[in-house]
C-alpha cells in the first residue's frame, strides 16, 4: 500500500508556504500538482523541483466531479508504483479541495496512507481582505456548484473558484434571486499576494460585466442586514418568539385543534388567487399557507412531538422514494406511470394490502366532489370503470331517472342517496373528459353570480326591484345577460 502525503500549499503568496511544506516537497519524492495555475508554482521551478501536473485532465473529461474522480484514482496508482508521493493542492488540502475528501474516503476503505501538511486557507487573506470578523457566521460554497449549495442570507458566503464569466453570471443569477440586484458583494484577485491582490465593492449585477477575473477569484456576499428578505429560518424564529413568554397572547394560546379552520381558510385562498390568475396576491397568500406549517411545527415541537425539520424530511424523503423512476434505475414512460408507480410506493409505505384500503384512505375531509373524483380514479387504477365516457354518460341518464322516480315517491332518504348516485356519475363524467368538477362547479358558481348581478343592475335601471318582477321578466333579463357576457368574451 503507498502513502500519500498531501500538501497545502497555501493562497498563493510565497511567503505563506509552511516550513513542512517546503521540507515535503524537497524530499526527493515524486510531487504531483492538482493545478499549475497557482503562483506558488513559481518557488517549485525557482528550486528546480520536479513536478507532473494534472491540468490536462480537466481537458479530457466531462464534468469536474468525473476529473477529481481521475486524480484521485490515478494518485493511488502512483503511490503504488512509487512507494511513497507528494501531492500539492492551493490553499488548505482540508478546505474546497474535492480530490483530497475523495483520497481521504479512500484511505478509510484502506487503498492507501494518508498523511496532510496543512497551508494557510484561502479563507484568511479574504476575510483580512474585506475587513469582516466571521464570528457571526461565515458559509463558504463552492462556485462550480452553486446551485447545489443554498446561500444563507442570515451569514456571510464565500464563494470559490469563480474562474471566469460564465461562472459568475450563474452566481449572479442565482444569488439575485435571493439578494436582489443592489446588493454589494466583494470581488476578490490573488487574495494575499503582496502587490497583486486587488478587491472591488460592487452590486451584485456587475459581476459578470468585471474582466479581471480568474483562478485566483473569490467573491465574498455579506449577509442581509436590513432584512429586505427573510428565509424560512426567519419565518421559524418569529413563530418561536410569538409563542413565548414575551409574545402574542392569541398566538400562545392556539392548539392544533383551534388552527384546524385556518389550513382550510388558507389552502382555498391561495386557489383562489391561481384561479383569478394574480401572481403577486399567490405569493402572499402561500406564504399564508406556510405559516399554517410553521404555526403547527412549532406547536409539536414544543409538546415533544415533532418540529420543522421533521417535517421537511419527511417529505423529502417521501418524495424521493415514490420517484424510483427519477432517483433509482426504474423507469416512467408516461404520466400515468408516473402515477402508478406513486400510488403503489404510496400504498407500500402505509401498508394498504387491499384495493378497498385505497379508497378509504382518500381523506373524508377533503370536498365531496374531490373526493368522489379521486375514488373514481383509484376504482379505474384496477379495471374497474367504462371502456370510454359513452358507459358514464348512460350511467348519467340512468342516475337522473332514477332520481325522477324518487321525486314522485317523496322518499327523502332515497331522493338523497339517489341524489349522491346522480352527483357521482357527473363526477365520473368530468374524470372521463380530464375536468377536475371542483373547478367546474366553482366556474359555474361565479358565472350565475355575475350573470344575477347583471339582472339587477339592468333592473334598477328600470326602475324596477327583483322582487317585484315576474319569473318570466327575469328569465328574459337572465337570457341577456348570457348575451352581453358572451358580447364581453368576443371582444378580448
């Protein structure tokens, strides 16, 4: 089994080279460099130290993930074949160096010995640079996955390896959406060198229009101070404190019982804004939503059960594992595999062994119409349903006599469950056309509102009242209403 001894060689100034580090790579033993785009390089050819460079293999593969794979791998090779090696890295080997957590995964499962010669990190020379204490928190996110790391509005971020435009323009658009377009940020060259560091203050939407960038870039983000912005950590501490000894006294005294309305109130709220297509009124109200989840986290929290971040893997985890076609080597050709596959793990996690069981899970309290529809569909998942929507229009026909039959015998309790059959089959009908009936019956709803609000405006311009206006004066005024909201619909 070879060694490796791995070396930091620090920012990049020179005279930040450790003493153990100037021994190590002078001991005669093969040096490798992860990159020569470093100017500590300088004092290896300054001493005539031979070195090989893996530069060429970020040339020869496809992503950077399959490039520390090959260092990695070819490392061992070489500790291998030359007993005992030297491998140099910028900066920290223990900070943003991917190969060396790589090796060290390695060294566990025993294909090699490690030994590591700490460097000064890059993360000294630019807080020193930014002039910025990290004692309040300091997040430091790698810029060749940006979008794979969260930003923390409530810290500062250091982001490395911003190289060239391309990756600060995804920074940028990433970071926007977050800080908004003004933010200043600190861009950051050779970050410790003497004579070459430089550092510019600017707003975020310049980063990508600077030209001095390169290897040796960081960008440093302070965090949120005027609280512009506020993240779900924010959303949880506010909920803590309204709860608290020093809080809202309504706000303390709420059960999961008493909130139980809200989740309803607020869930409808936000379809309400979706169905009146207003952008600006959905995100208010979602955020409405998610305080119903935050408000109920809290709640548990404090009674031993469960808290937030229960509640968040949870559903990730649940999400992930009703997705075997997106996260596994299954597959989903279609929509409706797609929803085969998750109705099956959905049965799976709950233990529903019967097809009956499906159709009891769906939640009583859901809207009957909701509710009907997804009983529908479970029913059909097995075969049990028509061949086209022609069988459930003459289940339709069927139900309505049926229900003319129960008028004449003024037997309520039939009508009623004759009735609920009629309603059923209208609902299997919209589940053969793809029309969710909810949407459709609240249609129709807003549609014989506005069409009664026409007849009485036009009345009054009559002089006369509803009230006093015969059933046929009343249908003729209904019938043009139809006409002027379908003059309306002509003329958008």
């Amino acid at each position: 089994m070879g060694k490796i001894t791995i070396v930091g060689l620090g920012p990049g100034d020179i005279g930040s080279l450790t003493l153990g580090a100037i021994e190590q790579i002078s001991n005669g033993n093969k040096v490798f460099l992860r990159t020569e785009n470093h100017p500590t390089v300088k004092y290896l050819d300054e001493k005539e130290i031979q070195y090989n460079s893996y530069d060429y293999a970020y040339e020869a593969q496809q992503s950077f993930e399959k490039v520390y794979e090959f260092i990695a791998e070819d490392l061992v090779k070489k500790s291998q074949e030359f007993d005992n090696i030297t491998y140099c890295v910028p900066g920290h080997p223990l900070v943003a160096e991917k190969t060396v957590e790589m090796l060290m995964e390695l060294e566990k499962r025993g294909a090699i010995e490690i030994e590591i010669i700490p460097g000064l990190s890059f993360i000294e020379p630019v807080i020193l640079a930014v002039g910025h204490d990290p004692i309040n928190g300091l997040k430091v996110i790698d810029g060749l996955n940006i979008h794979e790391t969260n930003a923390d509005i409530n810290v500062d971020c250091l982001i490395t390896q911003v190289y060239d435009k391309m990756r600060a323009s995804e920074l940028k658009l990433a970071f926007m959406e977050i800080y908004g377009d003004e933010h200043e940020i600190y861009v950051i060259n050779s970050a410790g060198i003497k004579h070459e560091e430089n550092v510019l203050r600017i707003p975020l939407y310049e980063i990508d229009r600077i030209d001095d960038i390169g290897f040796l870039t960081s960008v440093y983000v302070p965090k949120l101070k005027n609280k512009a912005r506020y993240d779900i950590h924010d959303l949880m501490r506010i909920m803590e404190r309204l709860r608290g000894k020093e809080g809202c006294p309504w706000d303390s005294e709420q059960t999961h019982i008493s909130l139980r309305e809200y989740v309803i109130e607020e869930a409808y709220e936000v379809v309400d804004t979706i169905n009146n297509d207003d952008m600006d009124a959905l995100a208010d109200e979602l955020g409405d939503l998610l305080l119903q989840v935050v408000f109920h986290s809290q709640i548990a929290k404090e009674e031993g059960y469960f808290n937030l971040w229960d509640v968040t893997t949870n559903i990730c985890s649940k999400l992930i594992h009703r997705h075997p076609h997106v996260f596994l080597d299954k597959t989903a050709n279609n929509v409706s595999e797609a929803l085969k596959s998750w109705n099956d793990m959905k049965a799976e996690e709950k233990n529903i062994e019967s097809y009956a069981g499906r159709l009891r899970d769906i939640p009583k309290s859901l809207p009957s119409l909701m509710r009907s529809y997804k009983v529908g569909q479970r029913a059909a998942d097995v075969g049990f349903d028509w061949n086209d929507v022609n069988g459930a229009i003459e289940k339709l026909y069927e139900e309505l006599e049926e229900v003319m039959a129960e008028i004449k015998s003024n037997n309520k309790d039939s009508l009623e469950s004759e009735i609920g059959d009629l309603i059923f089959a209208v609902v299997n009908v919209c589940r053969f056309v793809n029309i969710n009936p909810e949407n459709a019956i609240n249609r129709t709803i807003e549609k014989f509102v506005e069409r009664f609000e026409f007849i009485e405006v036009e009345s009054k311009k009559m002089g006369l009242d509803l009230k006093g206006m015969s059933l046929k004066d009343m249908d003729f005024m209904w019938n043009k209403a139809k006409i002027h909201k379908n003059k309306k619909n002509d003329k958008k």
